[in-house]
C-alpha cells in the first residue's frame, strides 16, 4: 500500500528554507561598499548579516494528478518557492527530491532573439526547453499551427504583440509533455480573448502532465485549472488542500491586513 | 542535466545570436575582423615606423600579443552585462545563466578565430617560421580560454549586484592596454617595474600564444604554460567562490 503511494510522489519539499542577506536589499554601488569596508572592516568581515526568510519551512508533497493552485498577497514567495522546485535557486536548508522533469515559465512576453523571426525563435526555444529531444521540428510545428499566427512567424519576434508573444510561446511550451509543470502568472496581461484560448489548452495540457503547479491573483482561473490549493503567508504554508477552503482562507487573510 | 545538453544548447544559442546579430548589418562579419586589422594596422605603423621599436618578426610579435589581446578584452566586455541584458529570459523561464553566458564567450571565440586565420595565416605563410608549432596552439589557447571565461562570470555575476562594474571595465582596459607588454617585449621594462608585468595576469594569458607565435623557443615553453594554467586556475576558483556565494541572490537581483 505504501509502496504504491511513494511512486506516486512526484516531488517532495522537506523543510526547506531559503533567507537572503538584508543588507543586499538596497542596490548598493561599489563606493558603498568601499566605504563600508575602510570605515568599519572588522564589521564588514565578520558581522553575521541580517537574515530574511522568504521560505521558512516548508513541506509538501507533489503528487501525480494534483494541480496545485498556489495563492498568497505579493512577496509572500511564490515566485521563490517556484523557483526552487524549478531548481533554479538552491535552498540553504532542506530539500527537495525529485527525479521528474520539471518545466518552469514565468513569464511569457520575452523571445530570446528579437531580431529573428517567430519560426526562429520557437525552434531556439524548444532546444533549450526540450534539450533530450532530438528532432524539436514537429513540436515547434504542431505550436506554430495552434497559435495560429499564420504569416506573422515569419515576422520579426521584436514586432508582436504581447498577446503574439504569449500566443507563441505557451503553444510552445505545453506541446510536449512533462512530469510537472510550473506556471507562475503567465496568463496574467494577455487580453481575455486570448486568455480563454490559451486556458482551455492550458487546462487540456494540465490534464495530460503528471502534476501542475499554477500560480495567479485570480481565483476564477484558479477554480477553473486546480484541484488543489496552497496558501503561502509568510515564508509559510498556510492552507493546502481543498480548493473552495484555501480560496476563502486567502481571501480572509487579506482582508485582515 | 548532463553537460552534453549544456553543449547543445550553447551552440544554438550562439549559431542564433551570429545570426541575428549579422541579420541587422550591412557589411556584418567584415566589422568582426576589420576592428582587429586596423588596430594591428594602426600601432605596426606607430610601433615600427614612429618609435622604431627594433625588434625581429616585429609585425608577428605584435600580433602575438594583440589577437589574445582583443579576444580577452572583447570577450568580457560583452559578456559582463549579459546576465542583465537578458535578465528577462533568465527569470522567465528555466534556463541555465552559464549557458546563456557560454554562447556569448563561444561567439567571441569564434571571432578571435576567424579573425587568427584570415590575418595571421597569410603572415605566418610568407615568413619562414616552422609550421609544426601550430598544433600546439590549442594547448596555448586553452589557459587563455579558462581564464577570460572564468574572469567573465566573475564580472558579469558582480555586475549583476553593481552595474557599474561594466562601465570601469572599459577605463581598465585601456589602462591595462599600456601595462601589458602586448606592442613592447617585457625586457623594455625597467627592473624596477617589472613587478607590475609580474602581477597582471593577462602576460600571463598571452605568454604561450606568443611563444608560439612568434619566438618558436620552446626551450622554457613549458613553465610558460604551466604558469598560464596556474593564472587560469586561480580565476576558475574565484569564479566559483563568487557564484557560491552570490547564487541565491542572483535572480532576485536581476
């Protein structure tokens, strides 16, 4: 019984922790830092920095089928915790283990060559989003003819629309398959049309990978795509599970403030 | 992910990046190698012909000295603002920053390689040089290799944390232009300066080009590459310790 349900962990946070330096909070130019330094050196070498945690402790299970709707009030680490389970930032304590393949977007108004076509930087993108896949070419196809751009990819990326440039890329990235998938507010700023669009492919995409992560402002959407819901508060968890509850948890949290 | 995959994507990016840059250009790939022809052009005239430094092979000595010269300096002065100028493609999707940075000193390797074969080939050809030292030369370059790459993600990571690291580099470097003994041999410099060609890493970088090159002397060859290496080493550790310590806040920094 057990055994069954651990293969069916797809990713698990144990206690992780992630704190940045207060002191690096302010941009600071290299003359402050020389000032710093020459005025107080004992205290620029040795004095233990102020800490702030944006992720104190925190544990979950992602397992196969969940789609996780992730809420909280802006800086509450959302972005941060997705970050993590993307492994773009390394935890100072705690851990996650996993062996899924992980695909991560946060936001979708960016093309990595401006100056080249649509066409070229799907095919640029897909390599580097699928990079154990040999031949990117039917993915890159199959997106290009579900975002119905037409003779637009054949045009400059720098000359779209933001709603083009999301139309692309998130045809782009739910044409293949993957064990989770994080999606952090990048339905958020195209125009409703294309919000429905996308969604609808989104929800059917959602269905087919091993679990979503989802995070967005608004609990409409989140009602529509997730069957489960975390709140964060604080650098904690505050709420995971039924997604009606931690909608009304969120909500009584920020009315509070 | 594997190195292999890193590989791939290096490559990509940069065939993209050659591509897109050349796209926008009139005369594209020309600029890449006129912009070390002239400098060579221009200080062969002020260094031979004005202040008649005497020395033989002048114009191979130069050379040796200038094409690591301006792949050293060209190569991080593109790469230190590449994390902020692609700040958004980092922190939108899941990709590797050393990738990103890779295709940039990858791009730049080319150039300097272009830019070897079309103007030293043709000099080397009509002196009489042996041509059997050149297989060395992919040993030579390699600690020069480690080196700028190292030296290019410390900037570039710091200058994500303090801009103005990318508008000193340019000030260093035409300092470091005149301290570095690239248009003079280092037995001009008076002993009591020679300390200041001793610490600048960048002799270093260049010496086991240079010997190669230009001298054909491969009697100390050895000691030059090791110390080449042990330069590049000490860079490669830097580089870790600084994106150790840095990793974290990096893309909040972004």
């Amino acid at each position: 019984m057990t055994s069954t349900e651990d293969s069916d962990v797809l990713l698990k946070v144990v206690n992780l922790k992630v704190y940045f330096e207060l002191e690096h909070y302010h941009q600071k130019d290299l003359r402050d830092v020389f000032v710093g330094a020459v005025s107080h050196p004992l205290d620029y070498l040795f004095k233990p920095k102020e800490l702030f945690y944006v992720l104190n402790g925190i544990n979950f299970d992602i397992k196969r089928g969940m789609r996780i709707g992730i809420l909280g009030v802006n800086g509450s680490g959302k972005t941060t915790l997705c970050r993590c389970l993307a492994g773009m930032i390394k935890a100072q304590s705690g851990m996650i283990e996993t062996r899924s393949e992980i695909r991560a977007i946060f936001d979708t108004g960016t093309g990595i060559m401006p100056e080249l076509t649509g066409r070229e930087n799907a095919m640029l993108l897909a390599r580097l989003f699928f990079p154990k896949v040999k031949d990117v070419l039917p993915f890159v196809n199959e997106a290009i003819t579900f975002s119905e751009l037409g003779h637009f990819i054949d045009v400059p990326f720098k000359q779209y629309s933001k709603g083009m440039q999301s139309r692309l890329l998130l045809s782009l990235v739910s044409s293949k398959t993957t064990d989770i998938l994080i999606l952090d507010e990048v339905f958020d700023g195209a125009d409703v049309f294309f919000q429905a669009k996308i969604a609808e492919r989104m929800r059917s995409f959602i269905e087919k990978a091993g679990a979503t992560i989802f995070v967005s402002h608004s609990s409409e959407q989140i009602r529509q795509v997730c069957n489960t819901v975390l709140v964060l508060s604080g650098g904690g968890i505050e709420f995971f599970g039924d997604v009606e509850k931690g909608i009304e948890k969120y909500y009584e949290m920020g009315s509070k403030k | 992910m594997v190195i292999h995959e890193y590989w791939i994507q290096i490559q990509e990016l940069t065939l993209a990046s050659l591509k897109s840059r050349y796209r926008k250009t009139l005369a594209g790939f020309i600029w890449v190698i006129l912009n070390p022809v002239l400098m060579f052009g221009v200080q062969s005239i002020v260094f031979k012909k004005f202040l008649k430094i005497d020395m033989p092979d002048y114009f191979l000595f130069l050379l040796g000295g200038l094409l690591p010269w301006i792949f050293f300096t060209s190569t991080i002065q593109m790469g230190t603002p590449v994390f902020v100028n692609q700040g958004q493609l980092l922190r939108s999707f899941k990709i590797n920053p050393w990738v990103v940075l890779g295709a940039q000193v990858l791009d730049s390797f080319i150039n300097f390689t272009a830019s070897f074969i079309l103007i030293m080939l043709p000099f080397y050809a009509t002196s009489d040089k042996p041509l059997l030292s050149l297989l060395l030369l992919p040993v030579a370059l390699l600690p020069l290799l480690i080196g700028t790459l190292s030296i290019t993600i410390s900037l570039s990571v710091l200058n994500v944390f303090y801009r103005d690291i990318n508008f000193v580099m340019g000030f260093i470097f035409s300092l470091l232009f005149f301290l570095t003994p690239i248009f003079y041999p280092v037995s001009f410099v008076p002993d009591d300066f020679k300390w200041l060609v001793l610490i600048n890493p960048v002799n270093y970088f260049i010496d086991p080009f240079r010997t190669i090159i230009h001298t054909s002397n491969f009697d100390g060859f050895f000691l030059v590459l090791c110390k080449s290496f042990l330069a590049s080493a000490v860079f490669v550790l830097i580089a870790l310790l600084i994106w150790k310590r840095k990793q974290n806040d990096f893309y909040r920094r972004l």
